[in-house]
C-alpha cells in the first residue's frame, strides 16, 4: 500500500464524524434556501466539510453536502464545489468511482470548481493533475495543458476579469489582496498548453500565461480549475497572515462560487417577492427582487400576479428590486377581491434570460376593510315642536350604495343624543355607518354640517285696561300670538310679566303697560306694550263675533257712559252669510247709553257684571237704520263668557239680530270691582 493510500485510508474513519460535524453546520449556517443548488465535498475527508459551507451561503446558494460524487449525488446539483487538501494525489473513489460521472454532470450543465493541492504533471493517474480533470478527448494526454508545482504567493488578476470574480459578494479582490500566504499556490497551469476554446485566466503569478486560476467550457458546462489550496485557508491553517487568510476564506470563495453560478452559466434566479397590503377596492403597492445567488439581477422585467390575475409588470433597479405602485385590487364589485389574507395571493415572475435562468415567486396578500365614503347634511329650520333629522347616504369605493348612515347630535353645551333634534339650537352631526364584509365602519363629524332649528317669532301683547279714576288697577294679562304644535304659556321657560306706572291716585289719562320678562329657548319674544286708560267716567267696549246658523257676525263697540257732543261712541257690524250677500252696519249718531251692574257673575261671586245698552242711527247696507246693542262684560278672560245682543232696524221694521255668546273676542268695562 502506497503512502499516499495509506494516508487516505487512515483519513477514512473520520468521515462519519465528519459528516454529522458537517450536518451541523449547514444547519447553523444556512439561512435561506436558493434555487440554485451548490455540492460540497472534500477528497480527503470523503465528505463535504463545514468549512465549505460559509462561502457557498456567503454567495447566496444552497448548500449540499455530498458524501460521494456518483451521478446519484450529482443529480440536482448546479455547481460541485470540490477541494483536495493533499499534495500527494487524488483519492481512489474521486479518481476511480467518480469523473465519469463528473464529466456528464457537467456536460449536461454542471459547474466543477475544484482547488487542488496535488499539481503535477505525473503521467501516473493516482498524481497526475490531468487525470481529475474533465475533458473530452479520446486521449486523455490529448489538449490539456503543462503544469508546473512551481509555488509562489505573487497572484495577478488577469485582464479583462470577470465583474463576479473581483467584485462579487464577499468584497472586492486586487493585485495585493491575495498575496503573502504560505503559499498563495501550489502551482500553475499553462495555459498557452490548455488546447481548449473559450478558456479564460482568472488569477495568474505575474505572467498571464502562468495560470493559478482558470475556467473552460465542457458541453453545457464549466469547469474552474485553482491551484489555491483553499482548504488551508478555510480552515485557517497554514502561515499566511490573517488578513490574507481573510481575502481567501471571505472575499475570493464566494466570489468565485459568484462567478460560476452567476457569471459563467444562466442558472435560475431567485424571485423574493415582499408580502403586499390594500384596502379592498383599492391599489397595493407590489414589489419583488431578482437575484442569482446575492447577487441583484438588474434591468429584467419582472410580472406581477394577485390571486392568478396579471396586473402588470415593472423593471428591476440596480438593487434587482422591481416595484409595481398603485396595482388594482379590483375595479367593481364584482371583480375586487374580498377581504381576507391569501397566503400566496401576490405572485411575481421572471420570464429569465440568455443570463439568467426564470425564476418565480409569491408571498401574502392582505385586503384590509375599506373606510365607507359618508355624505350627509343638515339644515336650518324654524322651530315647529317636530324633530328634524339629518339626512345622508353612505356609499363604497365603487360608488355602491351602502344604504344610510346613523346620526347623532351634540349641542351646544356638549350633550349627545341620538334622537333628532326639536328645540331651538344649533346641532353638529356625527355620522356613523355600519361595519361590513368588506368596509370598516366609518364616522364622520363636522363642526361645519349642523342642523339648525331658530326660535319661532313669538308675541307677548299687554292687554288694553280701562278703569275708573280712584280705583285700583286691574289684573295685568297678555295675550299670544305665535305658538306651534299646541303649544302655550304653560310650556314657556318664564313667564311675562305686565307693570304700568299708573297707581290709584292717578288722574285721568292712557298709561302704557309694559310687558317684559318672557323667555324660551324655542320662541323668539316681541313684547308689544299695551294701554291702560283711567277715565272718569263708565266705559265700555270691546270686539268679536257670534256664529249663528250660516252666518258669523263680527262687531266691534265702543261708548262712554256720558255722551258729550262730538264724543258720539260707535258701532259697527259685519254680517258674513254662507249662502246670501253679506250685511254692513255703521253707526253715526249714539242716542243714549245706559250702564248697568249685574251681580253674581264674576270672579269668586263677588264681582258685578257690567252691561251697556246703547241705541242710536246709522246705515244698514247704505240705508238709514236705527239699532240698540247690549253688551255684557262678565270679567277677565277666562272668568267667564262676554255676550252681545244687536238689533237693526229699517223704518222700524226689524232686518237683523245678533245674540249669543262670543266665540272669539272680549268686552272690556272699566266699572267692574
């Protein structure tokens, strides 16, 4: 047994333990999973090892650990990234049992990366370098070049170099980045010798035809070939200075692992697709990146997806970021996609390119419920004891009807209440319409969109008085006009009160009665002023109507009890007939007037009643006429009935009568106690 054989036969006990140290690793280091898939094995340990794994991950592949290299464990694979760590040859099972299926792996596609201690031009398969490689030929000495072990840490970039391989995900490789180690390599190829078109030089050791690194094409495949005993610097062995250890191990192996994944083969992309949000009917904002491996794929179109529906496409930026704003989530009912979370409701693909292989992906979608759209009002009203509502509609984002909202009123000392508003006042509205399968519920206020009902005109009106000189004064009372609904004086806030300057020992004369006082919210108040007049003598007098069988007789009177000559008092009727022309008296002329007290009509049974009988002339309809009127004064309003008697004559020959009590008005004298 060789030495050679010995040493990998001893090496082979460890591998168990080497695998599950390995396993281990990728699962420490692998954080995310890419399409494209990198194997990873070590000739010696006869197992990929987990010091392998960072540069692959670094470059953003999925790692694969192998613990062979047949066809079985190569299938899937995009790249085998292989590393012999003896300087004595290669290991019988790589050698033997593995590079035919190696070369069809990679003539079927494959990328080999393999860094290789073991340079040499040995015409022995065990030592020869030609032996490990892929190739073609018939004879296996036939267009592969010389090598020399020659060693040396000067490495050069060669010129024109690939964008990956210098400048790629681990950082940036330079003429100084990768020198001083012991040794930065164990040889080089010539490449003058390697008889194989589209070869390209990545690193060489001053002299560009001194290759350290270098690829050629095999089939559909690449082979990349370093004589970087790389596994030295993964394992951060050997006496190169940490910094150049670093280069290797951090910035040149994923750099690499870029280049063959991403540089020399169209391999699949990555599609990342960030999950999206929208409110329902709305427009969400789509993004998704494309990279091969770390790297971003720039300048490719990128198409976009909701729940299988093509909504558009966008280009991808330098970063390989793509962005589709303002992407429809529906534009009608019918078509908008409910509310809900849609677990790969977002899809994004790339169609790929002569670069790059196609690639898709999908992530969440999330409709959210949409605010509903409130339009609603209010309106200025005049108090008239009804509610008035505010008025409004509610519709979606499609302009659908959502029916109508609900309101509230707030008024202006902050009280809330949902019924509609009947008292005088101003009301701000808040409008609220209900929660939906697809629309929040929604509120809306205002300070602007008020209803507002003012107060309704209202008249306080004092009363006329009459009373004899030397006598008190009576009762001060008002009448209304401008109540609503049925309203009265009781339903006031505050009631008027009615004052006059006029006292017992006045003398005769009219004195104003001054009302003031009243108050409500929902009544606007005029106060209108009435007269008391304090005469020296009976008066008498008064307006109103009877209704008698198809007629109503309105009549308006007025008499002193002492007639004085040109103080001649007056009467005057109107009679209104439902089925015959109306009547016309006007008097001229009072021929006597009589007052008369009548006991036991007034107020408690002690008051007297005054009634006046006056007689005099006039005209009935333009003719000469004669009349006597009795009017009776039974006390305040609401003490009792005032009643009239009224006849007419026409050359003596009776032609009317008025009788009854008034259903509207009041006689007024100014004799009752």
């Amino acid at each position: 047994m060789t030495t050679l054989r010995r040493l990998l036969v001893a090496v082979y006990p460890i591998r168990l333990f080497l695998l599950a140290l390995a396993a281990w690793g990728v699962a420490a280091d692998v954080r995310a999973q890419s399409p494209i898939n990198v194997g990873y094995y070590d000739m010696a340990a006869g197992v990929g090892i987990p010091k392998q794994v960072p540069p692959i991950v670094a470059a953003g592949f999925t790692p694969v650990q192998l613990s062979d290299v047949t066809a079985a464990d190569l299938a899937g694979l995009h790249i085998l990234f292989v590393q012999n760590p003896s300087t004595m040859g290669y290991a019988g099972e790589y050698r033997a049992s593995a590079l035919g299926a190696i070369q069809d792996a990679v003539n079927a596609g494959l990328v080999l990366i393999i860094h290789d201690r073991s340079l040499n031009a040995s015409a022995s398969p065990t030592m020869g370098t030609r032996f490990i490689l892929p190739r073609n030929a018939p004879n296996p000495n036939a267009g592969f070049p010389v090598v020399s072990n020659t060693r040396t840490n000067d490495l050069t970039i060669s010129d024109p170099p690939p964008p990956l391989f210098i400048d790629g995900p681990g950082g940036t490789i330079t003429n100084d980045s990768l020198d001083d180690g012991m040794f930065s390599n164990m040889g080089f190829v010539m490449l003058s010798t390697l008889m194989i078109p589209g070869k390209q030089g990545l690193l060489h050791t001053g002299s560009v035809n001194n290759a350290v690194t270098f690829s050629y094409p095999l089939g559909d495949g690449f082979v990349i070939y370093s004589s970087i005993p790389l596994d030295m610097f993964l394992k951060d062995m050997g006496m190169a200075s940490p910094a150049v250890r670093d280069a290797f191990k951090n910035t040149y192996a994923p750099n690499v692992l870029a280049h063959a994944g991403c540089g020399l083969k169209a391999l699949q992309a990555t599609v990342s697709v960030v999950p999206a949000t929208g409110y329902y009917g709305g427009t969400a904002t789509l993004s998704a990146t494309v990279r091969c491996g770390v790297i971003p794929v720039s300048g490719v179109t990128v198409d976009f997806s909701l729940n299988g529906t093509s909504v558009g496409s966008a280009e991808t930026d330098a970063s390989g970021v793509a962005t589709l704003a303002n992407a429809s989530l529906g534009s009608s009912p019918d078509s908008a996609i409910p509310v809900g979370r849609y677990a790969s409701g977002v899809s994004a693909a790339f169609a790929g390119t002569l670069q790059y292989g196609a690639g898709s992906g999908t992530a969440a979608l999330t409709i959210e419920k949409a605010p509903a759209t409130i339009t609603y009002s209010g309106g200025a009203f005049g108090y008239d004891g009804m509610p008035h509502a505010a008025t409004g509609f509610v519709t979606g984002v499609f302009e659908e009807s959502l029916g109508t909202p609900s309101f509230t009123y707030t008024d202006q000392k902050g009280a809330t209440t949902d019924a509609a508003p009947v008292n005088a006042g101003r009301y701000v509205i808040t409008a609220t319409s209900e929660e939906t399968d697809n629309y929040l519920s929604t509120t809306v206020s205002s300070s602007d969109v008020a209803v507002t009902i003012t107060p309704a005109p209202l008249k306080v009106i004092a009363d006329d008085k009459d009373r004899l000189i030397g006598t008190p004064n009576p009762a001060l009372t008002v009448t209304y006009e401008g109540f609503v609904a049925g309203e009265s004086a009781a339903t006031l806030d505050v009631q008027p009160t009615g004052t006059t300057s006029a006292v017992i020992t006045s003398p005769a004369g009219t004195y104003p009665i001054v009302v003031s006082g009243a108050s409500d919210t929902n009544y606007a108040i005029e106060n209108v002023s009435g007269e008391l007049t304090v005469s020296p003598e009976g008066r008498i007098h008064g307006s109103g109507f009877v209704d008698t069988a198809g007629a109503r007789h309105h009549f308006v009177l007025d008499s002193r009890e002492t007639i004085v000559s040109g103080e001649k008092g007056s009467l005057t009727l109107r009679v209104d007939r439902e089925t015959e022309a109306d009547d016309v008296f006007v008097s001229q002329v009072l021929t006597s007037v009589i007052f008369k007290n009548s006991p036991g009509f007034g107020p408690g049974g002690n008051a007297v009643v005054d009634s006046v009988t006056v007689t005099g002339i006039g005209t009935w309809n333009d003719v000469a006429a004669t009349f006597e009127a009795t009017a009776l004064d039974k006390g305040e309003p609401a003490a009792g009935n005032d009643a009239v008697t009224i006849k007419i004559r026409v050359a003596g020959k009776l032609v009317n009568t008025t009788n009854g009590t008034l259903n509207g008005g009041n006689i007024q004298s100014n004799r009752i106690k």
